[in-house]
C-alpha cells in the first residue's frame, strides 16, 4: 500500500529558493547607474513611502497593506494616505490593535502565496508580536527544511519619536537584528526610501523595515520613475579622509551635521550611511577606514550588544590594522528614554558628541 | 404545503462514505497508533532526540479532521504533530527520518519531533510555542480567502488550525479569533481537548473549562462540542462544520474531546493523573470503536467489511511499513554540518548577512 520512499536530494542550484514558489528579481544597478538625485521633484519621506508601496502593488496584486489605522484614517501618520481610494478595502486593510495577531497572521499569509506589508504604527508595538516576527517568521525556511519561506515587510516609526517617554521610544535594530533569517533596512532620506522599500517588498525573506517618525516630513528630490536600492550597499554622504563616521537611519543627519561643522575646523569626516544593518556592507567601511584609518559609529540604540558593538567588532576583525585609534563610537545614553524635552536631547546622540569624539579620536592620533 | 416527512433517522455524512474510506480510516489510525508506539521506543533508545510528544489515544481526531477536508485545504497545528502528518500522507519514513535527525527527514532534520512540515501535502507545521500556529493558521485561511476573493485564482478553501486544550488559554488565540471573525476568515480551530495542559488538568488552567465554546461564540465564531473517540462522529460533525464555513467564508470553533495515553511528553511522569483513568479512556478507545463498527454485521448496525483474518493481515502490514521506516530513519545519512549548517537560512541569500557565515540554498527537500 506504501510505496518506498526514495527522496530525492540534489543541490538547489536556483538564486530564489525554490520553498517561496516563483519568484522575479529587480533588476539591480550600480550606485551611479541610479536616476540622479538631485531634481525638482522634491516629496515628503512619507510620500516616498507611499510612492513605493502603491509602485508595487499596482504591479503585484498578492501584495497586500495591513495596520492600524492604515486604512479609513489615512495611516496614523499619513503614510498610507490615499491608498484606500485606490486599492480598496481587501487590500488596505485597518487591523484591530493586536500586533501579536495581525503579523503572525500576515506570517502565515506570506507563507501561503501572499506578500503582505505589515505597518507597526510603531517598532515599539512590535513587541507584543515578538513570536511571530522572531520566532517565525525568521526561521520558517530553515525549520521547514526548505519547504516554507517568509516573504514578508515588517515596517513603521522606530526611535525617540520626540518625548513619547520610555516605552514609544524603542529603537529595535539592537535587539532584532541578532536574529539570523531577517533582513534590514534603515533609511534615512526619502529617496533612499522609496528605493529601499521597494527592494525590501520584492525580496522573498521577511524584511524589518525602520523608518522614522522624526523624518517623515524630511523633503528631499525622489525621482517619479521606478528604481531599486539593493540591500547591502552603503552611500557615501560625504568625502572625507580625516575619520569615518558609520551611521544609519536618521543619525546619519547628526554625522552630516557633525561633519560641516568639523570641516570649518579643517577636519574633513567620510560619512558612511549603512542603509541596511542586515546585510551589513563591512567593505565599504574598511575601504574608507583604509583611507581615514580612524572610525567613528554613531547609533541611536543603545550601545550593550547592539548594531554599533556588532559593527566595531567587525570593524575589528577585518581592518584593525588599518586603524591608528580604537574605534570609537556614540549611542544614546544607556538608560531608558526620557521624557523631558532637555534629557531626551542629552540622550540622543547629536552633533556636539558626534564633534566631541572626533576630536578626541583626531587629538589622539596626530 | 406540507413538506413530505420521513421516519427514518437523519443520514449520517458518514453513512454516505464507501467501506474502502472508513478501511483507510481504520488503517492510518493504526498506522499512527503503530508508529508512535516505535517512536516511544526509539526515544528510549535515545535514537530521537529533544522534546517528543506521543500521539496515541487522539488518531480518531487528525484522521477523522483531515477526512473532513479536501487535500488542498491547508493544515497547521502545535508540536503533537507526528499524527497529523502521516494522516495528511506524510510518508511514515520522512517523520521518522526527521525525529532521527536525518537530511531525508521531512525538515532535513532542522525541525525534529515539533516541527512536522510537508508541502505537498498542504501541512503548514507543527509548531512548538503554545498557541502561535493559531495567528499562521488564521493567515493560511486569510491568504486562500484573498486568493479567491482578491486574485481570483482559487476556489474557496478551508484551513484547519489545530490546538490543544492548554493553547486556548494564550494572548495570540484570542486575538487569532477576533481577527478571524472580523474579516470572515475560514479557519476552524480544533481545540484537540484532552483534558490537560502538559500536567495541568483543564479546571486547574482554564476558566469556564466545561464551557469552551463560549471562547468560540463570544468572537461570534461558529462553536461545536465534539465526542472525539467516535470517528465516525468526528466526521459527521467536522463535515458539516467544514462545509459550512467554506460556503460562508467564516470561521468556526471545535472542543473536540480526546485523551491522550500517554504522558505529555516523553518525560512525563505523569503523576497528575491516575491509571484508572487511562483505563477508562483505553476502554473506550477508538480504534477498537471503529472496527467494531467495520466488522459487525450490515444487519447489526455495521458494515461487515473487515473480518478478523483481514484486520490481522492490516496490522501486519502496518508493522512491516513501520519497521521500514524505522530502519530507513536508521540509516539514512545524517546532515553534514559543512553543507547543511548554513542553508535554509535565507530564500535569497547575500554578501555580509553574517560576520560569520555565508548562506547558499544546500540540498533539495527530500518532499520536494
């Protein structure tokens, strides 16, 4: 009655592994391949948001927008507005507050053919739905043997939103991105963004997504045409050979900040924008630290056991040799987030410690 | 005008179905109540590893469930999955392969004992934190529902979400259901009730325990009591529901009563209940229930389809598959860590994911 069981196990040779069904990569391009970015053309990062979102779901009807309020409110904090007009209620769908059911949900929709794209209103809410988004939805290929992938966005607000105290303040990439399986991304500039979350809706793993509340009304040029970031590169801000400051998201404005100011002193800072922590572009790092042989990380995370540890000991292990001064680096301070508006700031890395260890590092080494 | 009436008793679903199904019944019940006895074994032999949760006492449920389906609905259920999956087809040598640890197991040997998956056969996992396969099994349901409503591409299907008594008491049920009643979604929960949440009898972990499909109702959701020993009742039961919540497109809610014979895990020592208990339930237990039915005379109420030779030559050849099993799991290969370590880990894999490793896709799933 039961035939034998002769499995077979030859090699998957596919780029796209077979478990996520067929699947249509982007066409990737090199950095300066990419439509320009300066233009006229100058939209909110909310808007590049959107702009993203509706590009891919006119091409794409398994993808699907889920959250609180993203629907009939037009998006807590309007980055959804508008789509309900256009895509309708099946697929904008407004989600009760429950975010443990809602991802584990939108996991096994994604497990089951569907691309669903999960607002957390914010990354702090993202807590209640830590099984799901960690323990499933990271580990579904692997645990299956291969039978099962995730093809999932998780994305909303993450950091000091601007004195929300302690418990809306949550910068996550500390925590989350220790877990293998997940990709992420932090842009912080809304041409970035729109590349970036495009990227991260046709990527066939769960994809964290962190944006900003404080950048959301950011303007900047975001060309009307389709492109896609890949993940795994970084930008370089600014040319400089002095020191390399390593930033992402919305920090990489502070090093900006930091860095023209540092000029006026002769002090000329390389700034590296990370744009996604998984997978970490490590070679763009030591190629600068080649140049600059000084770094520093700045992190708006705490610093025990998070992104800017990950990334000093990378930096460490690959290019110590290169480096004239130990790598430095500037967190927000290790304690919960305050409310008041004065502690806050003194919690937040800024330019003035951005500045501070910069000249510490230079002082030391020349 | 008078409708026309009838004397004789409503038409069981069951009645309709041929011997040939309730023989195929009656075999992977005995096919998982053979198997389980084998992986008790293999456990003492410390040949399987980790947590391992025995199945035996419940078979009427998963197969008497699974036949209320079609094969295309999917499945998704907690960590006592070992059942589940031979009811869905799962071939008995990739689960036992796969509680071996072995590549040709069902998992390549990365899931184990709690984590069951087969593709072909519409099985989403079993899944090892209490309650989290209800939000997926919501989702898997979600996702048919969007494909026929949304992408036009599927008929309409059913998700069966099974769950024991002790996962009911979890946050992501309750929110599972209120989702699922929300958006009209297909899904049933199976609550497998065997009266006991690992050690904890159910009026010590649930309130209102004699009353769970109150948890079912106050969500607006479809709720029935099952008698879990009977299959033929499971099917009855269970087909109607299914059929229904396919045709509305909403969800439902099951307290399927079961019991199960051996302890919760194989390290149970199972001092919170007593062997009159076990006995009592042994006595009622359901396989032998089904072929009493199957080898009674049409005339008694049966249906004369089985005699006792023909039931021997079935366990017979149930043993022989099992065994088989057994000794494929035996020796099969084992995974090498420098080909298999790594893999699975991400569908499309990438330069710097990790300080430490590199990814690539590895060997194809022995299912696949």
């Amino acid at each position: 009655m039961t035939t034998a069981y002769t499995p077979d196990l030859s090699k998957i040779t596919s780029e796209i592994h077979p478990a996520i069904g067929h699947w249509e990569l982007p066409t990737f391009v090199a950095e300066h391949e990419l439509p320009s970015r300066d233009g006229d053309r100058v939209i909110q990062f909310r808007e590049a948001l959107r702009e993203a979102m509706s590009e891919e779901m006119r091409r794409d009807k398994t993808v699907f927008l889920i959250g609180e309020e993203v629907a009939e409110y037009n998006g807590a904090y309007k980055v959804s507005q508008g789509m309900l007009d256009e895509f309708g209620p099946k697929r904008i769908i407004d989600s009760p507050i429950s975010e443990n059911g809602f991802a584990g949900m939108c996991i096994g929709a994604a497990m089951n053919g569907l691309k669903p794209i999960v607002e957390f209103m914010s990354w702090s809410f993202s807590l209640v739905a830590a099984d799901p988004i960690l323990n499933n939805a990271p580990k579904m290929l692997y645990m299956s043997g291969g039978q099962w992938g995730c093809p999932i966005v998780f994305r909303g607000n993450d950091g000091a939103g601007g004195q929300l105290g302690s418990t809306h303040s949550w910068c996550v990439e500390g925590l989350y991105a220790n877990v293998p399986g997940l990709k992420m991304a932090i842009p912080s500039n809304p041409y970035d963004a729109k590349g970036l979350l495009k990227t991260a809706i046709r990527d066939p793993d769960p994809v964290f997504f962190l944006e900003s509340e404080r950048m959301l009304g950011d303007k900047a040029h975001v060309p009307e045409e389709e492109y896609y970031i890949p993940f795994g590169r970084a930008r370089k801000a600014r040319e400089g050979d002095a020191v390399t400051l390593v930033s992402w998201g919305r920090p990489v404005h502070f090093c900006m900040d930091a860095a023209e100011r540092l000029a006026e002193d002769g002090i000329e800072c390389e700034v590296l924008d990370m744009r996604t922590i998984r997978p970490l572009d490590i070679d763009s790092i030591i190629e600068s630290v080649q140049k600059t042989n000084r770094v520093v990380i700045v992190d708006q995370s705490w610093p025990f056991g998070g992104v800017s540890s990950e990334t000093m000991a990378q930096i460490c292990e690959t290019c110590f040799d290169w480096l004239d001064h130990q790598p430095v680096r500037v967190n927000t301070r290790d304690v919960p987030t305050p409310y008041a508006k004065g502690l806050e700031a003194a919690y937040l890395p800024n330019a003035d410690r951005i500045a501070e260890a910069v000249h510490k590092v230079i002082a030391a080494t020349t | 005008m008078a409708q026309a009436t009838t004397d004789k008793p409503a038409a069981r679903p069951s009645d309709a179905l041929s011997n040939e199904t309730l023989l195929k019944w009656l075999y992977d019940m005995q096919l998982i109540r053979d198997f389980e006895a084998r992986t008790m074994q293999a456990y003492q032999q410390a040949k399987i590893g980790g947590f391992c949760h025995i199945y035996s006492g419940q078979e009427a449920s998963a197969v008497g469930c699974t036949a209320a389906v079609e094969h295309k609905d999917p499945i998704v259920l907690a960590y006592r999955d070992h059942g589940h999956a031979l009811a869905r087809g799962m071939h008995p040598a990739a689960c036992m392969a796969e509680m071996f640890g072995k590549l040709a197991g069902c998992a390549k040997g990365k899931g184990g004992s709690m984590h069951m998956f087969d593709r072909p056969n519409y099985l989403f996992g079993g899944h090892g934190i209490v309650g989290a396969q209800t939000p997926l099994g919501t989702g898997l349901a979600f996702a048919e529902r969007y494909k026929w409503e949304v992408l036009e591409t599927g008929p309409k299907r059913v998700c069966l979400c099974f769950l024991g008594d002790g996962a009911i008491d979890q946050g992501a049920f309750h929110e599972a259901k209120n989702l699922a009643s929300l958006y009209g979604i297909p899904v049933i929960y199976v609550i497998e009730n065997n009266g006991y949440s690992m050690g904890t009898a159910i009026h010590r972990h649930t309130a209102n325990h004699d009353r769970l499909t109150m948890r079912g109702e106050a969500y607006g959701i479809k709720s029935i009591e099952i008698d879990g020993l009977d299959i033929r009742n499971v099917y009855d039961k269970m087909k109607v529901l299914v059929d229904e919540c396919r045709d509305l497109q909403r969800p439902g809610f099951v307290d399927l009563k079961t019991y199960r014979y051996q302890g919760h895990s194989m390290s149970d020592p199972q001092k919170y209940r007593t062997k009159e208990e076990v006995d009592e339930f042994k006595s009622q237990d359901s396989i032998a229930n089904l072929l009493d039915y199957l080898m009674r005379d049409e005339n008694d109420g049966g249906r004369g389809c089985i005699t006792e030779d023909e039931w021997k030559a079935m366990q017979k050849e149930i043993k022989e598959i099992v065994m088989d099993a057994l000794e494929f799991a035996e020796n099969a290969a084992d995974p090498d860590p420098e080909t298999e370590l790594t893999t699975d880990t991400y569908a499309y894999p990438m330069k710097n994911l990790s300080p430490s490793d590199t990814y690539s896709h590895g060997a194809k799933n022995p299912l696949l």
